[in-house]
C-alpha cells in the first residue's frame, strides 16, 4: 500500500460515515481547553490550524466554535466521511482532500499547529512526521488527542467492570493487522526519529521534541441499548461484519449488560466509561545553514 494511500481496513470501516458522525462522542471542555493551551493557539485570534484526518469534522466542529476565530484547514482522504464534514459548512474551514503523508494543499511552514484527533495511530509513521514538520511554522506544535472508551482501550489500562470488560474481550479476539490506539505502538515513530545507525552512515535528525507532552480527562456516558450497540457499530473492525458473525457479537454485547458491574440508570441507559488523553510535541526548528567567511 502506498503512503499516500487510505488504509483498505479504514477505507471500508469507516463507509458509513453517517453512522460515524452520529454515534462517536465529543470531546470534554476540559480536555480541549488543556491541549490547545498546550499548542500556544489560546487566545491566539485568527491563528492558523489544521485538522489532520478530520474525518466528519467532530473536532473541527470544537475548533470552528472557538472565540479565537481560527482559519482551519480540515484533511480528509475519505471521501464519504470528507462529504459529512463538507455538508457541516463550518465557518473558516476550508475542506480538503489530503493524507498526513501529502498535504499538498498547504503551503511550507504556514501553520500554528496540526491536531490529529481519534487518528494518529493509522499514520504514525516517518513520512507522516516529515509532512507535518514541513507545514508547521519553527515554533509549530503537533497535538494529539483520542477518546478511548473502556471496551476499546489498551490491556495495560484498568476498566470498569461489567460490559465493558466482556466487550473489551470481543473486541480484542479479531485478528486485526491495522494499527490501532489499543496497541500502543503509535508512540515508536517519535523514537525512530532519534534512532542512529553509524553502520549505514544514518544519523538521527528528529523533527519533534521529546518526550511527548501528556494529559488526560475521563467521562462517563449514558446511552440506551439501541444507541450504545449503534456506537459500538462504528469501530471499523466491527463495521465490517455481517451475517452469522455480527449476531455472534451482537448476542455477546446483549448477555454483557446483565452482568454484575454495568451501571444503568433510572431511564434504562447504559454507563460508558472511558478517557480522553492527548499529547503534544513542538517541532525542532531546522538549525539555519552557516556559510563560510
């Protein structure tokens, strides 16, 4: 598969874009208003900002509402989900189609910051990093954020027991080779940037500062039966599944919201636990070349 290119697992996953857009949640006041004073654009009026694999724009929305007026670039290679975004017409964004690899709709060193939201993990790769170095201004800052709910997050987590433990099992028993927030390895690229290897006369030239800049802010939820399996629906892994195999999950998740630990309230909704966790790194401004006198 080509780096420009839209992984074939999200390109199918993510088809119902609707669904998508309708079902995934926001993300906390608390947590948003850390990260961008994180990335040096709070009260920065009019500051230039990409939105990086925007997806239906449910962060971009957050950005378009700010007081700062931030002139938005929203990245979009799915096509569907771009048509979701595109309909939203959010004022100051302007809606391209793009991958982290090739941003050719954005000039060199023309931004403020580049946020990825609930996407790093599919791009979290060299030439991904290069790219997005190469639009962000000397001072620039890469932020990244993601909503994890319980049942979708790494092992290395501690959950909340109940459903969301049974769920967490099903959904980590598909063979699944594409690159996911659960399996944290989307942290390696930011050490490969450092890695030297004198034997092939490659020396490290890393593009952002490390270590990564970190928070986190957890939510609770509360949906009903119909709305939560509609939510549980937009994970690609599941998206895909049809037949015999979908009312084999379908009958698993059923079964899970009797067991001991599920929280439901008075309306019959269900408890979702999760956190919002994002990180942030400035770019390493390239040293100017000396001449000789």
């Amino acid at each position: 598969m080509a780096k420009s290119a839209i992984a074939e697992v999200a390109q199918s996953g993510f088809a119902p874009a609707a669904a998508y857009d309708a079902y995934r949640p926001t993300y906390p006041d608390e947590a948003v208003a850390q990260l961008l004073q994180a990335l040096e654009v709070t009260g920065v009026k009019g500051a230039k900002v990409a939105d990086l694999a925007a997806g239906t724009g449910k962060f971009t929305e957050i950005l378009a509402r700010r007081p700062e007026e931030y002139d938005i670039v929203a990245i979009e290679p799915h096509d569907g989900m771009r048509s979701q975004l595109e309909q939203k017409s959010l004022p100051r964004v302007r809606v391209v189609k793009g991958t982290a690899e090739n941003m050719s709709d954005v000039q060199d060193e023309s931004l403020a910051a580049v946020l990825a939201a609930q996407s790093f993990h599919w791009f979290a790769n060299m030439d991904a990093l290069k790219e997005i170095a190469r639009v962000l201004k000397p001072t620039g800052v890469l932020g990244l954020i993601w909503n994890i709910d319980d049942y979708n997050a790494p092992k290395s987590w501690s959950i909340h027991d109940g459903w969301e433990k049974t769920v967490q099992e099903v959904v980590w028993t598909f063979a699944d080779d594409a690159p996911r927030f659960r399996h944290e390895k989307w942290r390696q690229v930011f050490d490969d940037q450092n890695a030297s290897n004198p034997l092939s006369l490659h020396f490290a030239d890393p593009l952002f500062g490390l270590p990564l800049g970190e928070g986190s802010v957890e939510f609770t939820t509360w949906l009903s039966k119909e709305d939560l399996w509609g939510r549980l629906r937009t994970l690609s892994q599941l998206a895909v599944l049809e037949g015999e195999e979908l009312e084999h999950v379908r009958r698993r998740f059923e079964e899970s919201l009797e067991s001991d630990g599920t929280q439901v309230d008075d309306a019959g909704r269900i408890a979702v636990h999760g956190r919002t966790v994002f990180f942030w790194t400035s770019k390493i401004p390239a040293e100017p070349l000396i001449s000789g006198g």
